[in-house]
C-alpha cells in the first residue's frame, strides 16, 4: 500500500499543486480545507505523514499539530510557514514538527522532507512496536512466578508501580531484581521515559560520581568534553541504583542530597539541575547491620526504604525452577533452532537438588548450555553436568550415590550447600521440623542446632510440629 498522506492547506491553488505533485511521486492523499476537517480525517484515515500550513481558518496548524501530537507522537507532521516566519517554525519544532517548509516551496524540497518524515515513521513504529513486545515481556502477570513468595511480591511490586515512591529491593545476585526494577517503571506513568540502570559495585569510586552526576569539560584529566549523568539522563523516567550497599559512604551523601532535593550539579559545574526522576535501589547486603556498623548512612537508608521488596533465593522458593526451566529451554530452543525436549528423571532430580547459589541466572546460564550440547529430545543430567565439567559428579548428586555428593574439582562452599539443603526441607515440609529432619536423616536436634547457626529461625515458618511439641 502506498504512503498515506494528510494535506491540511486553505489555499485551494496550494492544496491541488501539492496533490498533484505527491500524487505523481505515487503517494496516496487526503485533503483538508482548514485544521478542523484535517483532524476528523486524521481520525479516520491515520496517515502516515501530515503536511499542514500555519495559517488556516476553525483551528490553526499549531492547534493541529499538538493534537495530532498527543493521539499518535509517532506520527510525522510537517509543517508550512510563510516565508520570513522564523518564529512560527520554531515554535512548532519545539511542539514536536518533524520538519518546516517556507513559502514558495519547491518541489525537490517537498519530495525530500516527505522521504524523510516517512522514515522517520518507519523507526518510530518500529521503537513503538519493541516498546510494546519489551512492555509485555515485563507486565506483571508475564513475569514467571509459581511460588506465593513470589506471587505476592509481584503483586506488591504492580501496585507500587502507579504511585511515584522510592524501592528498595532486596536479593541475593542474579534473584531477579533488575528485572523487577524494569518490570516497576515498564508499568509505571514513566514508562515512555528513559530506564537508566548503573551498577555501584561495578565502577570504582573515584569514578562512580561523574558517572552518576556527570561532569563538565575540564573538570578533571581526561574530561575534554561535558557529559551528563544518569541523574540527568534519567530525568522523566526512572534511575536504578544497583547494588547500592556497596557505594562508597562519602558518596552517599551526595546520592541523599540529590534524592531529597531532585537537583545536583555536575562535577566541576556551578550551574544547579533539576531532575524529575523516580528512584528504584537494589542491593544483595543487610543494609540494617550496614547501617548499625556505621557502613550505610541511617537518613540515606531510610530515604530509599520507603517501599522495600525482597526477592527470595531460588532455593527457598523451589516452585519456580521447573516454570523456569522450562521457559528457558523454550527461549533457548527457539533461538538456536532446536526442539524442546522433554526433562529427563535424572535431570529433574538434579533442578530440585541443586542449592543454586547463583540463583535465577545460574539456572539460565545451565539451561543455555545444555541447550548448546543437546543432540536428543530428552534433557539429561549428563547434559546439564556440563555446566560443571564433571557429569559424573552430577549423577552422584541426583541419584544419592556416594552420599549423594561427588566433589567436584574445583570444590564448592559446603556450608551453603547444607543451609541451602536445610532450606528446601524446611519450605517441603511446610515448618516441620521433624518431617524436615527426615528428609535430611539427620535427628531433630541437629536440624534445630543448624537452624540456630545459620540463622534461619527468620527465615521459616514454623508449622505444627506434634512430635516435636511431645518431646519438648
């Protein structure tokens, strides 16, 4: 189908010269006499660039162009300005005109802006297009979630998302929170504005403030050019602190002023910004017993803390790994052109014994890789133990040969593994401190013991507990 274009021109002479003219270049058109009947088309017709003149009778191009603006921002308009009218043209380039043509016009000239309007359409209905795919991939309800933990964070999570307030998000590594974090201003009144993340435990200190407030030239060696900040950057839309525990505390005061007062300078400037930014933090520490050791500002903590969200472990929230899984296998399948398989006994075995300490992305990380090795139509352990490099190991820990545990060669972190162990019995068995001793084979004692050492009275609901009450 041939471009559509919306002619919005009082002039009768003009209207017909640049029909004839678009006509013959082989566009499809629509005539208007004044701004009013081009906008009831535009209802009707949704063009794929507007040519609209300044001066007309009922409703002005201006008039025209910021209503056009409002129902379709993707939507070319082009505007025409007697010649000489220099304020009328940039007036509607601020308003959102893609162009301005002035009196008399040529046609080389017309021909050129409509070229150019109609691909700047083209990328802006594909951005449209990737906003919407990337908005759908982070609604809510999308989000793969089968355990009430995480059911109900997501909910908390959507509701917080309409309102303006500052998140704190807590989690272990790769638990999902810049997928949260992304997920809050995805369906948020922001969500046309920037997502600027920044990693504070990634950029080293002497660095992570001009990363966060920019800087001007000259401001220090090496700065031969200004460059903004993600504060700056971030303005209309929402800036997420990752892994805010580990900035400096220096720095944390100059974070907390520009979080109250929405204003900051760049380095070495002496003009004052203002940003209109959401705030969304994240960290994998204790920020309270940061706080008490005197590592976390108090007023900064409480400042970021006004809605905090916890991401649970995967290992404590096993529901979720085989939807997981699952939806990993599918992605990956697709992406390298492979069947999805069927998860093998063995490998099944393995998903729900592994304590993933490297969570959520751990797990994607396996399932990328086995789907890399796959040659058949059922997932196995041998498959998944290449994450390891040792499949035999694996085997010993999904089938419970050699105590269940073959050590690998470049070891692991037992402690974590037992807490991790401890922590799955604990969520199957509901708080049943005997029935979860008894998955372990281990007495009620020494499951109470590990419980106390690890500090996981917390982290547990206690159920009813018969045997355990009779003994007590």
């Amino acid at each position: 189908m041939p471009p559509r274009i919306l002619i919005a021109e009082d002039e009768d002479r003009l209207r017909r010269l640049f029909a004839m003219l678009l006509s013959n270049a082989g566009y499809k058109m629509s005539l208007a006499e004044d701004g009013e009947q081009a906008l009831e088309m535009f209802g009707k017709s949704k063009p794929d660039v507007v040519l609209t003149d300044m001066r007309m009778p009922k409703m002005d191009g201006m008039t025209l162009l910021k209503k056009i603006k409002e129902v379709s921002p993707e939507t070319p308009v082009i505007v025409i300005t007697a010649y000489g009218a220099i304020e009328d043209a940039v007036e509607a380039m601020k308003a959102g005109a893609e162009d301005y043509l002035t009196k008399p016009i040529e046609e080389e000239q017309l021909k050129i802006s409509i070229e150019k309007a109609l691909k700047l359409k083209e990328i802006l209905t594909e951005n449209v297009r990737l906003r919407a795919e990337k908005k759908k991939e982070y609604d809510f309800p999308n989000i793969i979630a089968e355990s009430k933990a995480m059911k109900d964070l997501l909910q908390m999570a959507a509701q917080v998302a309409k309102a303006d307030a500052t998140v704190l998000i807590y989690g272990e590594s790769g638990t999902g929170k810049e997928l949260v974090a992304r997920a809050i201003h995805l369906n948020s009144p922001r969500s046309r504005g920037p997502f600027e993340p920044i990693n504070c435990a990634a950029i080293p200190d002497n660095l992570l403030e001009s990363e966060l407030f920019g800087y001007e030239r000259g401001a220090f060696t090496g700065a031969v050019d200004a460059k903004p900040g993600v504060f700056e950057l971030a303005s209309n839309g929402t800036l997420f602190l990752d892994e805010i525990g580990d900035m400096a505390f220096a720095l944390q005061a100059k974070v907390l002023r520009a979080l109250e007062e929405r204003t900051f300078k760049r380095l070495g400037g002496s003009k004052t910004i203002q940003t209109n930014t959401r705030f969304v933090a994240a960290t994998n520490r204790n920020i309270s017993e940061m706080v008490r050791n005197g590592q976390f500002r108090e007023d900064l903590f409480y400042r970021l803390s006004v809605f905090p969200l916890e991401i649970l472990p995967l290992r404590r929230r096993t529901e979720d790994i085989f939807p997981l899984a699952r939806h990993f296998l599918a992605r990956f399948c697709r992406q390298m052109g492979k069947p999805v398989p069927e998860i093998g006994p063995d490998a099944e075995r393995f998903l729900l014994t592994h304590t993933w300490p490297g969570n959520v992305r751990e797990l994607q990380n396996v399932i990328e890789r086995a789907v890399i090795l796959l040659n058949s139509r059922t997932l196995t352990v041998d498959v998944l133990g290449q994450r390891f490099g040792s499949p035999d190991a694996l085997m010993g820990v999904a089938s419970g040969k050699d105590n269940g545990i073959v050590l690998p060669n470049e070891g692991f972190d037992l402690e974590e593994h037992v807490r991790g162990l401890i922590d799955q019995a604990m969520a199957r068995s509901k708080g049943n401190k005997s029935a979860a001793a008894k998955m372990l084979g281990i007495s009620r004692a020494t499951l109470r013991y590990r419980i106390e050492k690890y500090g996981l009275e917390g982290d547990v609901e206690d159920g009813k507990d018969d045997e355990e009450e009779k003994d007590d």
